[in-house]
C-alpha cells in the first residue's frame, strides 16, 4: 500500500463542488484504478483540507496527521495546497494574516518536515481571487488581494525550486482564462474550476511518474 496525503484549506477539502473537489476526483480515478486491477496498485488518498487553515496550521498538525497515516515501508506522497489564507488582507491594520517573510519559513518548514518522511512532495499553487472577495462577505473587514496572492504564490513556487521539489502552477493557468466563470464565490473554484485543478495535479503527477495512472 502506498498513499498520497494532501493538506490545504477549503480549496483542497472541495468547497463548493458535488464532486467533492479536486482531491476527490484524484481520489475516484486512483480508486478506479486500485479497483480494476484487483489491488495489485493500491494507492489511498487522504484528503487533510481544513476550512480556514493557513501554513501556521498545517505545520501544527503535519507530522500527527502524517504519523496516523504511514504505513512502514511503503510509499507515501505529500502534496500541498496552501498560501490562499496567509494572504488574507486586514483593510483595517492594513497588514496580512501572516507576513511573505514569515510565509516563506513555513515553507521551508513545511518542505523539511516532509523530507522527514518522503522525497516525493508537491506543491500545488494558489487560484486567483476576483472582487467578489475584496472585501470578502463571510469575513467582516478582511479581503483576498490577486497582488497578495499571486506574491505568496510566486514565494511558494521560489522555495519548490530551490528545494528541488514539485511545483504545479495553477494561478498562472486560471489568469490567462476568463478564470471568474471557473469561481464559485470569488476565491473558491466551483465544478469546473476543480475539475481544471484536478486535470493539472493529474496530469504533472503521471508526466513526472510520481504515480502510473
């Protein structure tokens, strides 16, 4: 058995698509797969996507929720989809939810963590937001800003290369599209956008053989 552990947020965790989100779809078609072939390729997926999480909460719960899901000797992926909520703006102090220097620590130590562990880890970058979120209307006082986002996206994708780790650009891809119509709210893909999502970490996992789908 070997499994793929993604952490994020309520991107990850699949607000707001009936499929489930992208992790989900992954999830059905590596299923598929473990189903078709007898379980001569088992691989499970653990969706770890916390509503609101950031990089501070991640690295609390990375190595408990990782240890209750290792199975020695076997193979284990990381993928990480996170940035979205450490870029949350503040319109009043005029200050992020947690700072570019300090999110590119937790990179950092999200990435050594998980070398504790794997050599096989993914980051996943952010989505674009739209002015439906600046100022968000669930979260009085606090906006997503694309200039924000795109800056930890881009700090996210620095360490991955420095690290020698995987990163799979999605902001990049959303920006040269009417990406909107990929929102359901504004920050959160709806069932298109998700299923883009899951089309891009599919096809960079099986072109880079981190999986044989």
């Amino acid at each position: 058995m070997a499994q793929i552990l993604v952490f994020g947020a309520s991107t990850t965790y699949g607000a707001w698509d009936l499929e489930g989100g992208w992790v989900q779809r992954l999830r059905k078609v590596i299923d598929k797969k473990v189903i078709e072939t007898k379980q001569e390729f088992e691989w499970v997926v653990y969706n770890l996507g916390i509503d609101g999480d950031d990089t501070e909460g991640i690295l609390e719960r990375f190595e408990d929720e990782t240890r209750r899901r290792l199975w020695e000797g076997e193979d284990t992926i990381f993928i990480f989809s996170a940035a979205i909520n450490d870029a949350l703006f503040n319109n009043e102090t005029r200050e992020l939810r947690c700072p570019p220097v300090k999110y590119q620590e937790n990179v950092e130590r999200l990435i050594k963590l998980a070398k504790k562990y794997s050599e096989k880890i993914v980051f996943v970058g952010t989505l674009p937001v739209d002015n439906r979120v600046d100022p968000i209307p669930w979260l009085d006082g606090y906006s997503y800003k694309n200039e924000y986002v795109s800056e930890y996206n881009e700090i996210t994708k620095s360490a991955c290369r420095i690290n020698s780790i995987h990163f799979i650009e999605v902001y990049q891809d959303f920006i040269n599209t009417d990406y909107s119509k990929l929102l359901e709210d504004g920050v959160h893909g709806n069932a298109e956008g998700h299923k883009v999502i899951f089309e891009a970490v599919r096809d960079y996992l099986v072109g880079n053989q981190i999986i044989d789908l």
